[in-house]
C-alpha cells in the first residue's frame, strides 16, 4: 500500500478538495468512516479508492477493509493528512472515494415511493431518506434544488439509508408525473383531509416539500390527494418536514400491517 | 432611540459576544428575526433591550416591534454591525435579548409530558420541541447534557414552540421520576412492546434518549411501558430520535382522537 506523508502530494490535495464538496452530479464523492465504507462494500463492491490512516490500520474493522480492497487502490495517510479528510472532528481512520450510482429514470413507477420537493436541509435530507427506508420504502426522488444525497451531512443523517434506497436525484418531478402508476398524495395545510380520515392507499408516490414554502402549487394541484396531519394549530403553523413524513409514512404503514384496521 | 456605528462601543461588543454563545442557565439570549421577536413579545412582554437595523426601521413589522418596546431599551445599529449579531446571513434586522423563564420542577407531574434525555444535536432538540407542540403536549423536561434551548439553533429548528410549551432545562430526571404520576414509556429496541400491539396511555411521560446511546438504562429500568416502532430492520437499524418522537405522540393523539379505536 502506497504511503503518503506530504501535503503537498497531488492525490492528497485533490482528495483534501473532494472532502469539502458536496458531490455534483456523476462525480466521486468521500464516504468517511467505518460504517458507510462497509455498506459500500457490500452493496457495490470495491471503492475507486480506499484512503486509511497509517496509524490505525492494525485496528481489526480498518485491517478487514483494507484486506477487501485491491492494494494498487488503497493509500495510507499520515493521520494528520487523515485528519484533513474527515467530515466530523473524529475521524474514524477510513474514507472511501466512490461513484454513487446515477439512476435512469424507470418508465413507469408501481411501487410505494417517496418524491422530495426542494427539501433544503441537508439534516432534514438525510433524516428523510432514513425514514423513508425504515418505512420499507425503496424508491425515492429528489427534484433538483434537493440537498444532494451524497453530500457529507446528508451520508451522516441518513444512517446506511442510502444503501436500501433506489435514489434519483436532479429529478424534474413535472416530468416524472406522467410515469406514475400509483396515485400522487402531498401533504398540505389548506383544503386538505385529515390524515386519519380514510384509508390511505397500500401504494402511493408521496410528495413532501420544501421547508418555508411546502409542495410546489403545480404538483398540489397534480395531487390525488391533500393529506394533513390534524395538530395544535394554536402552538405551531406546521410541523417540521421530516417529522411530517415519518407520521404519514408510518400510519401508512400501520393501516398496511393491520389490513386497514 | 439611540443609534450606534462603532464596532468598539461596549453595547455592541457584549451583543456580538453573546450572538455566539449557546445561552447558559438564566443567562440572557439574542432571539434573531420578527417571528421570534413577536412571539416573545406575545407570550412574555417587553425584552430586555431590542435591536434594530436602523436602515429597516420604517419596514412595517419592524416598526411595530419598535413601538411596543420603551424607547429607552431600543438600540439601533448600523446594518453592518446589526449584521454581525444575526444567528443566519439573511438577518432580518431586528433582534431581541431575552432572558428566558426559569423554571422551578413542578411538585407533581399529572399531565402527558416529554423528556429529553441528553439528545445533542440542536436542529434535533428544536424539530423535537416542535413536534412536541404540535401533538398538544405543554411540558417538557430537558435533561442535563441535552443541547440548550434556547440556543440559536434551537430556536430556529423551534419554529416558535418555545412559547407553546413550559420548557424545563438541565433537569436531573432521575429526581424527577418520582414526582410523575402519569406512567413513564420509553423507546427501546429490545424487550419492546409494538408501538401499534395496544392501546396506549392518553397521558404519560415519554422519554426519548440520545442519538447514538438511546435511553439512558436506569431510565429504561424505570419504564412502565417499553416501546418500538416496527421498521424494516433490514434497511436501516433505527429511526432518527425526532422522526421516532413525531411517530409515537402522533400514534398517542391518534388514539386519543379516534377514541382507541
């Protein structure tokens, strides 16, 4: 394994520049720490590069995934030049350069799936795409001007969620419409019904909006249905989007598992 | 009112030092913005001083705000300087110190109540206090070691739920424990009850635990009730503490609404 102590070195300048990025469209993208390297692993096999703190490599979850990684792509660091690469003060010793994987859009869409309207927030991205996976979701679409998925804050909020999700970003959601099989449901304040009211479909393409101005006007009035969550108006306008998706995805999931009841 | 262009003068060099701090224990606090700015004055009357923009003075909101505070605690600050303060870069040109109620531990606790137990993350504990809000509940106890209410991070992830609830900070809830007479359910993953297998109580104590630890184990202990939510465990191993929290309180008001039904 090539060590590398300078940094002045070309890899490490470029890879010191990629950790502050937040990961256009097709480009390689850090993933920082033990546990997103070993999902990586094992739902996409190798990295481009695997980067290692020379110091930690006898540690036996670092030693296991250098030992999965072709020698000629990995490279051992110095750990003050680790320590450059890492999203969070603590670095864990390990970072992968990969390529996340850019989705054709499917031709028509059966399957229950969730569509982020411009969600800002990297937090609330990342918080999202982890519940929309424990829900059981599988599919997800992140209309352009969505905090990018593969971003340092949205990798550490979604929790491995990008690994059990189908995720296609820059998506033009006006185009994507025409293509869904199962019916559109928005969450919406005004001319809404109450979450509870009825039997929310088994399968559906939920969409959830951005943080201040909610779901765009023209995918509202695209809508099958306008869903809102009956709560204390006196104490708050609104909820936060992703508390929001975790109770509509769950009481979905509750009328699932119970046949409706 | 009087109007201050130094960046030297002594006023707004304690402003600008405590724009940056996360508010100790009945320390004053910066609220930033015309929505927190309104909400105080509501709920609490007049702050300490307020501070404005002085080239927004004639916007119309900010020229309300100013004419409900004595002329003698209102400071105007060139934008620059006013600048300086704003807790975001799009400062909206007024911003209130505060100093925000503290709370003696009631005798009894009769009423469905949450606490917090040592959650880290701000936008985490203001999504928290929001959802909070929303579900109805009035009072929250917020353990030693969780992040500071009143911070700027909180407040803002908050949305103006500080002044919907009755907010206890650096609570010991080992003390507290005996002093609730409504049941106290906690959220766990192991030898947990099916958020959705009963009927749960119309009030209680919810606690809901740290990020990474969950619950504290003497808190688990003390549980009448141990929760889950069933999630595909395949995907994910857990939901974020603020979309698990939206899901069991708005379960909790879902029954209550429906009668159990």
């Amino acid at each position: 394994m090539k060590h590398i102590s300078s940094r002045d070195n070309p890899a490490v300048k470029a890879l010191v520049k990629l950790a502050g990025t937040a990961g256009k469209r097709g480009a390689p993208v850090l993933l920082d720490g033990v546990h997103l390297c070993q999902a990586w692993l094992q739902h996409h096999g190798a990295p481009d590069q695997a980067i290692f703190d020379v110091e930690r490599l006898s540690q036996p979850d670092i030693a296991a995934l250098a030992a999965a990684v072709p020698d000629r792509d990995c490279l051992a660091l110095d750990a003050r030049l680790m320590q450059s690469l890492a999203a969070v003060e603590s670095g864990q010793g390990v970072a992968f350069l990969v390529t996340p994987p850019v989705l054709d859009l499917p031709d028509a869409v059966d399957e229950n799936c969730v569509l982020f309207d411009r969600i800002q927030d990297p937090g609330n991205v990342g918080t999202l795409l982890r519940t929309c996976a424990a829900a059981g979701v599988k599919r997800v679409f992140l209309a352009t001007g969505t905090a990018a998925a593969w971003s340092p804050k949205v990798l550490r909020s979604g929790q491995g969620a990008h690994f059990a999700l189908a995720i296609h970003e820059h998506v033009d959601l006006a185009a994507l419409l025409p293509k869904l099989n199962v019916p559109l449901v928005a969450t919406a304040l005004d001319g809404a019904q109450d979450l509870y009211a009825g039997r929310l479909p088994e399968r559906c393409a939920w969409v959830f909006g951005h943080e201040g101005q909610g779901v765009a006007g023209a995918l509202l009035a695209a809508a099958r249905l306008k869903i809102c969550i009956p709560h204390d108006m006196a104490a708050v306008e609104s909820l936060n989007v992703g508390a929001a998706a975790a109770i509509c995805l769950f009481e979905q999931r509750r009328q699932s598992l119970s046949g409706g009841r």
